[in-house]
C-alpha cells in the first residue's frame, strides 16, 4: 500500500479509556433535609471499573459553510457478565451479576 496516496481525511479515530465506576472518597455537599447517598461499594479497594470506546472522525461541511456531520460517532462501553464465586444471602450461586 503506498502511503503517499492513502485520503488522511478519511480516517476515523478509535480510543478507548477505563473510568472507575466511583472515588474512594467523595466530598458531598447537602442540605439539612437531604439524605445521605448510597454507595454500592462495599471495600473502597475493589473498586469497580468501566473501559469505553470511543469513534470519532473528522467533521464535514458543505459548500456554504453548514455542519453536515460533526465527526462525533459514538461511545460504547464493554460489559461483561461474571458468575458468582461465592454464596451470599440474598442471591443465587451461579447467577450473573
């Protein structure tokens, strides 16, 4: 393939990137009524993570100057469905989570 000759304005940029699903420590600020928020969480150490893939590209105008597209294509995240390894109370071993 002779590289000199590829249209770079017709690539599409793909990245992906892990977020954690929360912070060990969160700073609240509530007033007197509301209550306290519930976090899943159970050990600030095993935190659970997300890893999103994003696809973007270069915008398109038309002969006027109008955005015909913006180049934003779209996000999506990976999930796996895991068994259970272990028994607890409420739910069933070998369910999905």
């Amino acid at each position: 393939m002779n590289l000199s000759s590829l249209t770079w304005k017709n690539i599409i940029h793909l990245d992906e990137k892990w977020y954690n699903t929360t912070k060990k420590n969160r700073t609240y600020y509530l007033l007197p009524e509301e209550e306290d928020p519930y976090r899943t969480v159970q050990n600030k150490n095993s935190i659970g993570k997300v890893m999103l893939l994003m696809a973007v590209a270069r915008p398109r105008y038309d002969d006027v100057g109008n955005c015909t597209f913006d180049g934003k294509i779209g996000v999506w995240a990976f999930i796996r469905k895991v068994p259970h390894l272990f028994h607890f109370l409420t739910l069933i071993c070998g369910s999905n989570l």
